[in-house]
C-alpha cells in the first residue's frame, strides 16, 4: 500500500452538483470528515466541487450541497475549488501523459473512435460497479490509419493504456484499503485503457480527481466501494504524472442500498436533503442514521459530528463491511439490514 508519510492528514469532500445530496453521499461526507476531524487540530479537510461533467450540473447545485454541509456541521478548510475553473491544469496533465510510452515504445495515450454502443456490444458483463474493460479496438490501430481518421474531423476519445500482458511487473495494482484490506487488480484484465478525455472534448473523471489530489496534497481518500477499480487506475494514473507522489490512504466504504434493493443514487430518486429537511428530519437525524450506517451508534438516535468522534475508528467499518439496506420511510422506525456485497 502507499502509506502515508505525513503526520497531517489530508482528505477531500468531493460532491457532485448534479442534485442534492442524499443519504448515501452524507454518510461518504461523514466518514471522511470523521477520518480527517479524528487526528485533531492537524488534520485538513477540502472542498471540491466536482462539476466538471458540465451536461449534468444542476443550476445552483452547489449552493444546496455547501448549505447542506453546513447545517449538518460537516466543516471543511479554506476555499471551495470547482473542477470547471481547472481546464487548463488539466490540459497540461493530459499533455504530460501525452508526452510518454509504455516499456516496448507504445504511446501512452492514444485515439479511441468507438462509440459508446460498439464498446458495449464487445464488452463482457462487468461485475455491477459499472465498470466495463475496454478490449483495446483501437490500441493497435496503424499510425497512417490514426492519421487519416484525424484528417477526417473523426469523433474520438483519449485512452490511457495500461500494460499490454497481465503479467508486466508493472500489470498489477496493489494498495490496502483501510476496510477492506489488501487490494489486487491486474490492470490489462480487470481494468483496461480507460478514458482520459472524452469525444466531447472535457476531460474524464479519473484524470480530473487524479489531478486534483495530487495539486492539493490528498492524502486520505474515502469514497464508495464501487470505485475500487477505479483507485487501480487511478494510481496508475498518479504514477505517470508524478512518480514520487507521497502516497494516499484509501477507504472504501460499504454501499447503501434503498428497500428496492438498488443503491442509494440521485439517478434512482433517492430521498435527498431537500425532501428530508422539508419532512422535518433535523441535522443530528441524519447524522445519528449516518453514524449508525458507519457502525458507530448501536442504534439510530440523534446525534452531532463531535459526538460521533468520540471512539471513531476505521476498524468498526472494517469488522461489517457488508452494504446495508435503508428504509427512510419513517425516521422513527428506521430499519437496515446487510446485503453480501457483489466483489
């Protein structure tokens, strides 16, 4: 695992404005504040918002998520930073990427003109987080037919290849997740060329949160366990930006799922702040619902940030690291459940 050095931590909220938030997404923002605010007056905590996917903002999105963050008492330090206002730093990390090879003379970046239809038909099932292994199409494309398809104004991607056999000292991914322990993707197989910049011209997820951490010294990263394959690419990423990065400590928190069995999402019409503030549910409901997903309240009873401090520790997530299963319907007879995670 890359372990960090430091004695400061340093983690990261990182909404995305594209609704309000809702219970899955606080109790992701409490564990990470918890991981910061619990190694005292050292510890800092940053605010990103991720609105780089411009198509899918909702107008004054941000403003609810900070306003939500605040009334919950989840504080961060210093200014909000906006993925919008970044294009330019990110340009130069694309460039950078762009500017190497892979052992063997293979540029590290390359053209993909598949459409999000091809890539799907010649794709396997992927293993329900989303994630679907690219077969590399047009990694082996000639330099001339590059060429001409270029001239020809042809909509493309940028990919960022990975190893070309699994077993390149450099296939595997390694890291230990502070709850689930030791991690192993091998990056050719489970992982693939992922997308850097997008046939729409923005640039990708995985590029932009890689970028962000590195410029604002992340340290600890807590987000959902469906983006554990994402953390293997990720890393890969971070190693060819900046080699002698200090490393990061990773937490991948179980899942929350909904009574329909399908994980807590905006998408889906989860219920959100809005609804819930609206239905009376006061700053400590939430968060003693939260604390309790977290394993940190034996049941779900009103409760404030300071006082789910109090004991914190990673290890409770990691002794019951099965997803739950919430009903919101009514705060008072709040029910949850575990489901077997699908790793």
């Amino acid at each position: 695992m890359d372990q960090v050095g430091q004695t400061k931590v340093v983690g990261r909220l990182a909404p995305s404005p594209t609704g309000r938030m809702h219970i899955g997404n606080i109790y992701a923002c409490l564990a990470a504040w918890l991981g910061v605010r619990s190694q005292g007056p050292g510890g800092v905590l940053r605010l990103r918002i991720e609105d780089i996917d411009t198509p899918r903002v909702v107008e004054d999105a941000d403003r609810w998520i900070m306003d939500d963050l605040a009334w919950l008492g989840l504080g961060w330090d210093g200014e909000a930073v906006y993925q919008s206002q970044r294009a330019d730093i990110y340009s130069q990390a694309l460039k950078l990427l762009e500017s190497q090879q892979l052992i063997g003379g293979q540029p590290l970046v390359y053209p993909c003109f598949c459409s999000r239809a091809d890539i799907r038909a010649a794709s396997a099932p992927n293993e329900g987080d989303g994630f679907i292994v690219y077969l590399g199409t047009c990694r082996g494309l000639s330099h001339q037919t590059i060429s001409e398809r270029l001239a020809r104004g042809q909509r493309h991607s940028l990919r960022i290849a990975v190893p070309d056999q699994s077993d390149e000292p450099d296939a595997t991914c390694r890291f230990d997740d502070l709850i689930y322990g030791p991690q192993s993707f091998n990056l050719p197989r489970q992982v693939g060329d992922v997308v850097v910049r997008r046939s729409d011209g923005l640039v990708s997820y995985q590029l932009a949160v890689t970028v962000d951490d590195l410029a604002t010294g992340v340290n600890q990263i807590v987000r959902g366990r469906d983006l554990l394959r994402s953390t293997a690419i990720q890393m890969w990423i971070r190693h060819h930006l900046q080699p002698q990065a200090p490393g990061v400590q990773y937490a991948h928190l179980p899942l929350i799922d909904g009574v329909d069995g399908r994980r807590m999402s905006k998408r889906f019409g989860s219920p959100d702040l809005g609804s819930l503030r609206r239905d009376g549910w006061s700053a400590r409901q939430v968060l003693g619902v939260c604390g309790w997903l977290l394993g940190l309240l034996q049941r779900p009873r009103p409760a404030s940030a300071q006082e789910l401090l109090d004991g914190f520790t990673w290890n409770t997530l990691a002794a019951d690291r099965e997803d739950r299963q919430l009903d919101l319907s009514d705060p008072n007879e709040l029910t949850v459940s575990d489901v077997k995670p699908s790793l």
